[in-house]
C-alpha cells in the first residue's frame, strides 16, 4: 500500500527521517477511493505524544 501511495504521490518523505507527509492529492485520493476524510487540523502524532508528557 505505501508503494501505490508513493507512486501516486499521496505522500511523500521526509529527507533524514522515517516520517511521511499526506499531499493535498493524497487527502483527495484517500476521499475519493476509500471514503476517508482527513482533517487538515491533526496534531501530527509525534507532537500529540511529546505534548502529553
């Protein structure tokens, strides 16, 4: 799934690191195929976490 998904440019990487990032193409994708809705206003999960220590 993350090689259809990089191929179509859904996401991308991040240089130096194992963190992808969700493209506007990718969210509209995701909408599209699997009826998944992402909203823009997530705290990306490494801050959620550095945030509740």
């Amino acid at each position: 799934m993350l090689d259809a998904f990089l191929k179509k440019k859904w996401v991308v990487r991040q240089l130096d690191s194992r963190k992808l990032v969700l493209t506007e193409s990718g969210k509209r994708g995701l909408k599209q195929k699997f009826r998944v809705e992402i909203d823009s206003g997530m705290v990306p999960y490494d801050e959620y976490f550095t945030q509740r220590i």
